[in-house]
C-alpha cells in the first residue's frame, strides 16, 4: 500500500485566528498542519496541533505552552521556528514559520512506489540535520531536556553504529 498525503479538509477547521488546510503528518503529540494565519493577513504557517487528549489534560498542556514559548528563543536551520500558541477552549495550537520543502515521508515512503531510492549517504545526512535539530532545540540544561539529551545521544549513537556495519557490509560486497 502507498502512503499518501492526507486531502485538504473538505470545511476548514478552525483553531482561534487559524485556519487549517492540509495535515503533513503526525510526530509524537502533535499533528502537523498547514495553515493561514488570519491575524497576520492570511499568511501561510506550520501548525502544530496538539492531539485533543493531550490538551485537555492541564498538567501536559502546560508543558506543552512552556516547550513552545521556549521554542520561540531557538534559531536553527534544522528546527522549526515557533511564532505563537493559540489556544481555543481544548484546541491548543503552536504556530510556526512555513514549512518548505520536501516531506522525508514522501521520500522513504513513496519513493519506492515511484522507483526511487535513498542513497546510504542521503539518509546519513538527513539523520544527521535531524539529530542536529534535536541538539538545538534541547540544548539547554534543565531536568527534561537532560533526560532528552541523554536520548539524543543514546540515538547517535546507535545510528553511528548503524552506519558502521552498513558501509562494512557495503565495502564486503564491492571488494
């Protein structure tokens, strides 16, 4: 089965001055939206909605505005620049910068429903501007960006591991 981006939605759903358009995809507790931006004229935004169960829960919604207002002081090529939250009674939304670009689900995925594939060196790179991201965004020390941290580098690691044994494995099969 090929994966597919979801249709835009038939009546947009709205989120306070945001109107939502397309959803890219989902990552952890967020779906991710494109989206125009009423207050600013109707520019276009990334959207991250906040899964309803998450929201309405204070405890996590309140750690999801702190992350995002700390989000608003990161500067990385490899990170998404927050711009707001809006919330709307259980709607709970952070506002970010347009995404562009191509979606590395649509590479992975789809690519080779379409007979692309990803060089070795193509996903090594893009693992890493991932892991860069990640270091950027939880880069400063308190009590959950360490555990992150830690997380980070326990992915880093394995993913150099990877790497290793796929490029033993490559140069095996050219001698």
């Amino acid at each position: 089965m090929t994966a597919t981006l979801a249709p835009p939605l038939e009546k947009p759903r709205r989120i306070g001055h945001l109107v939502l358009g397309r959803e890219l995809g989902t990552a952890g507790v967020v779906s991710v939206w494109t989206a125009r931006d009423e207050s600013k004229g109707s520019a276009a935004v990334t959207v991250l909605r906040v899964h309803p169960a998450i929201a309405i829960v204070p405890e996590a919604r309140a750690r999801v505005v702190a992350a995002a207002r700390k989000g608003l002081l990161i500067r990385h090529p490899n990170v998404l620049t927050s711009r707001d939250v809006v919330e709307d009674g259980a709607e709970l939304a952070v506002v970010c910068e347009p995404f562009e670009g191509i979606l590395f689900r649509e590479l992975s995925l789809e690519g080779p429903a379409r007979g692309i594939s990803l060089p070795l060196n193509v996903l090594t790179r893009v693992t890493l501007e991932v892991l860069a991201g990640l270091e950027a965004a939880h880069g400063n020390a308190n009590d959950e960006d360490e555990v992150i941290g830690r997380k980070v580098e326990q992915v880093k690691s394995r993913i150099r591991e990877m790497i290793e044994r796929g490029l033993r494995e490559r140069r095996g099969v050219f001698r």
